[in-house]
C-alpha cells in the first residue's frame, strides 16, 4: 500500500520561519537528489506521523507538491530530544 502525502513548497527559509511552522502544526521538509535543485516543502505535522508509524513510509512516499507527484524516499528524519516530536525531515527522490 503506497502512501501518498500532501505537500507545499515554500521560499521562506531559516530558522524563524521554520519555527513559525512547527507553531502552526507543519513540518519542514527537503526534498534532494537524482541532480535536480532542492525543493523545501511544509507537510501537516498530525498526517506525517501517522504515516511514519507505518512500515511502508521508510520504504516509498508519494509527496503531492503543488499537483506534482514526486516519488521519495525518507533519509534523515530529525527529532526533538526530549519530546522526540519530528523537527524536519530529508527526502531522497527515488
């Protein structure tokens, strides 16, 4: 069962802005690879965990980025150290 995310590409980058994010329930995320230019989204914080407590998500994703369909592949998923809530996720094109 292929999992399928929707995602938002955004052009506010850093610190704050990533913060303000998180504060509005998003995630940050990057999506890298295959030589093609890094694409930074925002994914809905409670769909991503959902997804990331299936086996599935560590195998493939769909990331729906503004009616584009990219297939991707989770590399590197950071956590907050107590809270281990998700700060921002790596994306590998596949």
């Amino acid at each position: 069962m292929a999992i399928t995310l929707d995602a938002t590409s955004r052009t506010d980058l850093g610190r704050g802005a990533s913060r303000r994010l998180r504060r509005a329930e998003q995630i940050p995320a990057i999506i890298i690879g295959q030589g093609k230019d890094a694409v930074s989204v925002t994914l809905n914080e409670k769909k991503l965990i959902a997804a990331a407590l299936k086996d599935e998500f560590y195998q493939a994703v769909t990331l729906n980025v503004d009616g584009q369909a990219i297939n991707v592949k989770p590399v590197d998923i950071q956590r907050h150290p107590v809270s281990e809530r998700i700060l921002h996720i790596d994306f590998a094109r596949v």
